[in-house]
C-alpha cells in the first residue's frame, strides 16, 4: 500500500507544477512512481483529481477543495514532525520519571532545582511509589529502581552501591541490650518491610546473596521505610533498611549500626531504568546524565568522614 502523506506532497506538488514529472524531478522519485501515488490517491477519494492530457494538468472541482486542505494540512503535519525529531536533539517536553518514595524525596527531589536550571525546557514530573510500577505500561519515560534487577527488556545504567545495615536508637538497645549475633534477632523486636520479600515481616536474610535466613518478629509493619526509621528513632525497635535511608539518623546519632557476626544482604545497587529505544529522547539522555553526574564518586549517604 503506498503512503498517503507522500501521495499528498506528490498531489500538491503536480498541481503547482502542472506536471507529474516536474513532481516525480522534485521528490526524487520516477514519473511511474508518482503516477502511481496520484492514482492511488484518487482511487482511495473515489473521485478524478486531475483532467489530465499529454501536455498538462489541471484541477478538477475535487481537485482544487483537495488541494485546499493538503496545503493546510501538509504544514501541520510538517511542523509536528519537526518537533518531536527536535526533542531527540534538544532536551524539551514533559519527563515523567518514576521513584521510590523515599530516595526520591531525599536524593532526587533536592537535585531537581539545578538539572532544571540546566535544562530549562523540560518539565519533570516525579511519581514516588514503593510500589513497583510497569515502566511502559505507566507511560514512564524513566524510573529508579534499588536492588536486584530482573529481567526485563529495560535498558539500566548503575547509580551507586546500597550497602544494607541493621539499626537501632542507642535509647533501645539500653533497654534491651546490645545484638551482636543475627541468632539473637529473634528475641528482639524487629520492624517488618512488608514490601520485601529478603528484609520483610517475618525473615530476614544475610550474607552477601541472602542465603542466610532468620525468623523475626516485632509489632511494626510499614510499607515504607522512613516510617520505619522513624518508628526506630522513637525506641521501638530494630530495622533492616538501605543505607541511604539510615544515613542521615546515622550521623545525627539517633541510631546505631549493628556490628553483627554475618555479613548484611548485598541488595544490588541502585539503577536508572529507561526503555530500550535505540537512540532515547534528548529528554531522557539528559536525566540519565545528569544522575550518573549526580551519584558519581561517593554517594551522598556514604557514612564516611567528610
């Protein structure tokens, strides 16, 4: 079936140049082609475009109302195009990126005043959840993911590493002792993630790919981790969360890392996910550059000496 847009261009093309083989020249195409396209068109209008004779053509009735709305239409269309190629060059347009609640508000949120000023024309809108999200059934340009990936058509660049610790206020463990040995999680009251299946509600897991399980229990359930953590600050119990959760109650001193005889779950990393287009919209590349600038060298909730 041949294109009808090119069909349109060879129809405006023939009519102003009285020719179709001055439009086949213009297009770059041979005069059968063009004649084909024209009567293509006319075939799918069910009406004569042109009466045509050896030397010229020339407008029928339909022809001119035809020719009409091409001229109007063609330049829209033209100009739609222009813009959306423009944004695979220029970083424009609405960039929905998605995020878990907690690093998006503390270690996107703060960043968006400057990845704005330099990139003014494009608006971002930030969807925290830590509900996973389908990047592309969502209507995601992007997304933030921590952990292990799993498979999935998704391109992902790698942000940081999120080293995992178990936490405690210093008033806690005053009351019920120092926890030295993952054995002794079990006599304590450990505050449950019920959105992990490795650090959840009832076990929780250690050594580097988690082949550890312990049995745990406590009287706190959260779907998110900065209510844990300030459940945990309040004195009432253990937590088992992403560094950069504890990071700042860390330094403050309202909790206190467990040095424990296993070694904590090595959760992965954390990922910028984006389609697996060939070349990603200008839009896209720019946040993917601008994080991978951001959380380059050492992470903002490293716990080291600053």
């Amino acid at each position: 079936m041949l294109d009808r847009l090119t069909g349109m261009r060879v129809f405006v093309r023939a009519a102003s140049a009285g020719s179709l083989s001055a439009a086949a020249r213009h297009l770059g195409m041979s005069p059968a082609m063009a004649t084909k396209h024209v009567d293509a068109l006319e075939a799918r209008l069910g009406v004569k475009l042109f009466h045509r004779t050896t030397r010229r053509l020339s407008l029928t009735e339909a022809g001119h109302h035809y020719l009409e709305a091409c001229q109007r239409i063609l330049p829209e269309i033209d100009e739609v195009e222009a813009s959306v190629a423009s944004q695979r060059v220029d970083a424009t347009g609405l960039l929905r990126l998605n995020a878990p609640l907690s690093f998006g508000t503390h270690y996107l949120a703060p960043v968006m005043p400057a990845f704005s000023r330099r990139h003014p024309a494009v608006k971002v809108e930030l969807g925290l959840t830590d509900s996973q999200v389908d990047l592309l059934e969502g209507g995601w340009d992007m997304a933030v993911r921590i952990g292990r990936l799993a498979d999935s058509p998704l391109q992902a660049r790698r942000l940081a590493d999120c080293p995992m610790l178990v936490c405690a206020a210093p008033s806690y463990l005053e009351q019920r002792g120092m926890v030295r040995r993952v054995a002794e999680l079990a006599q304590h009251n450990c505050l449950g993630y019920t959105l992990s299946s490795v650090v959840g509600s009832s076990e929780w897991r250690f050594g580097r790919d988690g082949n550890l399980r312990v049995t745990v229990q406590g009287d706190l359930l959260a779907n998110n981790g900065d209510a844990l953590v300030a459940a945990a600050i309040g004195g009432q119990g253990l937590i088992y969360q992403p560094q950069f959760i504890v990071a700042d109650a860390l330094r403050r001193g309202e909790l206190v890392a467990l040095e424990l005889d296993q070694p904590t779950l090595q959760l992965g990393g954390v990922y910028v996910l984006y389609p697996p287009e060939r070349r990603p919209p200008a839009k896209v590349r720019a946040m993917i550059d601008y994080l991978v600038e951001v959380f380059s060298g050492e992470a903002p909730w490293s716990l080291a000496p600053r």
